[in-house]
C-alpha cells in the first residue's frame, strides 16, 4: 500500500478479502506475523528508550503505548482465532484499547517485556497458522463492536496490516527530528 498522509493511518486502511485466501496469499500474511517481533525489536532499539515515550503523531500514543498496545491486542487476536477453531461462531469480546492504554503497567512496565511477550506469542501464533486447513480458515467469530462476523482469513489479513500499521507508527517516530 502506499503511504498515506494520514498520520494516523500510515500505510492506509485495512482492505479484507471478500473470499477466501489462496496458499501463497496465506504465507504472505503470515509471515509478517512471524516477522514483527524482529520488525519491531529493531526499531525500538533505534529510537531509545526516551523517545518511546514521545508521541508518533500530535495527539497520538507514545511508542511505548504502540509496543505494549501492540502486545495487548495480538493476545486478543490469538484468542479469538483460538475460539474460532473450537466454538461455533463465537462472540468475541470487544476491549477499549485507548483504555487499555492509560491503564499503570503501560507506564510501569519496560517495553522489553512486552517485546518478548510479542516474540513468544508470535511464534506460538505462526504455528497454529501454518497447521490450519482450508476449511478451519473459513471459520468465522462475531465482533460485536464492529457488527460483523470475521473468517481467520480475513482476520489473518487484519493482524498482518495491524502489525505493519504500528510498526509504521514507530518508524516515523525514529525518522522524526527531534
């Protein structure tokens, strides 16, 4: 996708697929789940650990907040593919994330524990992906928060892009000037 000028989202929007996803399409998503801890250790490690608590944008979170964000809702995202492949069409629960980021342990904890929580995560998450089969990917859980019900595929596309949307967050805010 190219850039966008919208801070906010700067590789643009999430595009889901509307029918399920070839092999190879699959492998794509699935490695940059499989790719972001590295992805995102790097960065981190580029911008400091004083800068992580700048904001990415005006009005934006802190890096800190993006990393343990980022940790947050992939933990959510693992559950509900979980759910997924052994309930039928569950209702998954919706969370308010900017909540979630003003809660204590963002601002108390270093950002190094919920990069090793991403990196043990993800890989435990890449496995359950790479032994799913067709069938399991068309599987699907309600999101009431948004009204709709999600196959894995579609929600394999969406933690790929919402990987890739924070880790761009954190990449401008390594390239600001300061």
């Amino acid at each position: 996708m190219p850039p966008s000028p919208d801070l906010r989202y700067p590789i643009g929007q999430p595009t889901l697929p509307a029918g399920p996803l070839t092999a190879p399409e699959r492998a794509t998503f699935i490695q940059q789940i499989a790719e972001l801890p590295v992805q995102l250790n790097t960065v981190a490690r580029e911008i400091g650990g004083v800068r992580l608590l700048e904001p990415y944008r005006p009005g934006g979170w802190t890096g800190r907040q993006v990393i343990h964000h980022l940790a947050d809702s992939h933990i959510n995202s693992y559950t509900r593919f979980r759910l997924a492949l052994t309930e039928e069409r569950p209702t998954v629960r919706p969370y308010d994330e900017h909540a979630w980021a003003e809660l204590p342990d963002v601002e108390a904890t270093p950002v190094t524990v919920s990069l090793t929580l991403l990196e043990a995560l993800h890989i435990r998450w890449t496995v359950l992906l790479h032994h799913l089969t067709e069938a399991q990917w068309q599987r699907t859980f309600y999101h009431p928060g948004n009204d709709r019900d999600y196959t894995l595929d579609q929600a394999l596309v969406l933690y790929a892009w919402h990987g890739q949307h924070h880790l761009a967050h954190l990449t401008g805010l390594r390239d600001q000037k300061t």
